[in-house]
C-alpha cells in the first residue's frame, strides 16, 4: 500500500487477508524485535514486501504461480501482519530497511528479486540508500513515488496535491480515527470508483474497516510519519540493477506523470501502465502481473537461496 486493503482492490484483501496461515517463521533483528516471515517454494529468490497497513498475505493470490519457479519470501514489516512489538522501536523506513538487510542476511540470499509495493517500494529505496543494494539482482516496483509529500517545485506526490499542512492534518486525523482516515485516503483520492464505493459503504470497504480497528495504530502512524518524511529522487538514479515499474493507469495516489518520472530516473527501467487499475494494479491485473513479474525475474540466480 499506501493502502492495499483500502482500495477497490479489496477482492484480493477479501480472498487473502483472512485464510487461515500456518505460524510464521522469525528471526530476531539487532534490537531484538521479532521479524516474521514466510518461505515458499523452492529456486532463485523473489523477497515480496507489501504496503502500509497490509501484510505478507497481499502476495497470497500469486504464490501457487511463483512457487513453481522460486522460492519466495514474504515478510511481515516489523508493527504489521498483528504482531505486536516486542520493543520500543517503531518501524520506520530507516528501521525496516535494516530489518530487511538482516532478512537477507539470515536467510543468505544472493541475485535476489525484490518486489516492493507502495510502502515496500520506499523501502528498497531506503534500502539501496543505506546498503548500496547488497544481495539485489533487480527490482521490482508498484505504484509509488520517491516523495509523498508535494511542495511548489514537486507534483509528483500524493494527489499531486498533498503538501506538507495536508500531510500534518491527516496525521493528526490518524490519531482521532485511524481506521477510517486511513480508508479515507484511499476512497478521496484520484480514483472514482473508489469513492463512490466507499460512499456506498460496500461490502469490502467494511470488511477493510473491521480489520484495520483491530491493528495496534501507535507504530503504523509513526511508520507512516517516517514514509512522508522520506524523498528518495536521488536514489533513483544509483539505481543499477533491472527494474521493472507497475503502475496504475487510475491509482488513487498518482497520476502517470509520477510513473514516468520514476522511468526517466532509472537507467533502463522497464514501465507498464495497467490501465483501467488502481494503486494495487497487480491485483485488478493477477495473470499479467505474475506473468511479466516471472519473465523479468528469469534469469537464474548465481547463488542459491538457504532459508
């Protein structure tokens, strides 16, 4: 996400978010913090980091496909997934790249294909800023922008109209109520069928509002402090290693001018514009996503996978 379970994709938050999941495995970062994560399949490795507010079951509708090909990681972000913190650390984009530097390390992955989806994409960028992007082999990245927030020189944020009062109203909106300024965000957006849904108050939409009531807010909101305070165009360009951008030709967040800006910064970057999708375009779009994130992610790794 921002917001993968906010969204009109709520049929992939109705068909994963509540089957039923076998404990997950965990290991234990440097401050002591519990990092769950899940391991399936066998083959080079794909590590799938989900958005804001979601979990490691956003990637449930495509396991059966990439399992066939790969071992796939999916981690819970530390303060998401309904684990709750063992320590005082909140999980800020500084902190979960770092806790995803250790996953690769506990896990010894090599040439590995990292998948990131709006909140998971700032984080590979955190994490190519902080560790040079050790252990990535190419990059995959869905719907997201470099910086959330917009001023007079940056349009390219949230609504393309998301300034820094807009982006302090609705922290203080998180902390009155946080499930429902959470959907907010995503129903008052770009995208109009998810407003008129979430007018409508369908089905979906409050199945999102029953979960999100039940998630411990205090670190989500300081976690998403964190994202608004981030700015990431000056990665872009260290970017050295394949990418492959996935965006929504209706995203409740961004116009395509933000797609292409992410293009033009990254040398050689691949973009694909799902039309008619918003800000979880690999959801409206399964089969072409698995298909295309499966042709990008061919080439054998160099060194396997342990975990």
């Amino acid at each position: 996400m921002l917001l993968s379970i906010a969204c009109d994709t709520l049929r992939a938050f109705r068909n994963a978010q509540f089957v039923s999941v076998p404990e997950m495995d965990f290991f234990v970062a440097d401050d002591g913090e519990r990092i769950h994560y899940k391991v399936s399949g066998e083959g080079s490795p794909i590590v799938m980091l989900h958005g804001w507010t979601s979990s490691h079951q956003e990637w449930f509708p495509f396991l059966a496909a990439l399992q066939r090909h790969h071992r796939v990681i999916r981690w819970d972000a530390r303060g998401h997934g309904g684990h709750r913190l063992l320590t005082t650390n909140v999980p800020t984009v500084t902190r979960m790249a770092a806790d995803l530097a250790q996953l690769l390390a506990h896990c010894q992955l090599e040439d590995v294909c990292a998948v990131g989806h709006s909140m998971g994409a700032l984080t590979l960028w955190q994490y190519i800023r902080d560790f040079g992007g050790k252990g990535l082999a190419r990059i995959c990245l869905i719907d997201q922008s470099p910086r959330l927030v917009t001023d007079e020189s940056w349009q390219h944020g949230i609504y393309g109209d998301f300034n820094r009062e807009r982006a302090d109203s609705f922290l203080r909106d998180l902390d009155a109520d946080f499930a429902e300024s959470v959907l907010r965000l995503g129903a008052f957006g770009l995208n109009q069928r998810a407003r008129a849904k979430y007018q409508e108050n369908a089905a979906g939409w409050e199945k999102s509002r029953a979960a999100l009531r039940t998630l411990d807010a205090r670190p989500l909101i300081a976690c998403w402090q964190s994202l608004t305070e981030a700015d990431y165009r000056d990665v872009l360009t260290q970017i050295d290693v394949p990418a492959l951008l996935i965006y929504g030709g209706e995203s409740n967040f961004y116009h395509d001018d933000t797609a292409h800006y992410v293009r033009s910064r990254i040398a050689g970057a691949v973009l694909h514009i799902y039309e008619g999708t918003d800000h979880s375009p690999h959801q409206w779009q399964r089969e072409r996503f698995t298909r295309e994130l499966l042709e990008f992610a061919a080439q054998p790794a160099s060194t396997s996978a342990n975990c």
